[in-house]
C-alpha cells in the first residue's frame, strides 16, 4: 500500500514541477517582452 501512495505522490510532484517551469518560462518570455 505505502509503495502504491507514494508511487501516486511521485507523479503528481512530478506534474506540478513541469507546469511550475512552464509558468516561469512564460513569466520570463512576458518580461523580456514589456521592455
């Protein structure tokens, strides 16, 4: 059971790390955009 939880724990980790990278690639391509 514990290897099941934890397998679930990995891949919602693992999403929210690559929408996080998304938002800071966008934020970034937004600033160089409004100088």
């Amino acid at each position: 059971m514990i290897k099941a939880v934890f397998a679930r724990a990995q891949i919602i980790t693992h999403k929210f790390h690559i929408v996080q990278h998304q938002t800071r690639v966008l934020n970034k391509i937004r600033i160089r955009r409004c100088k």
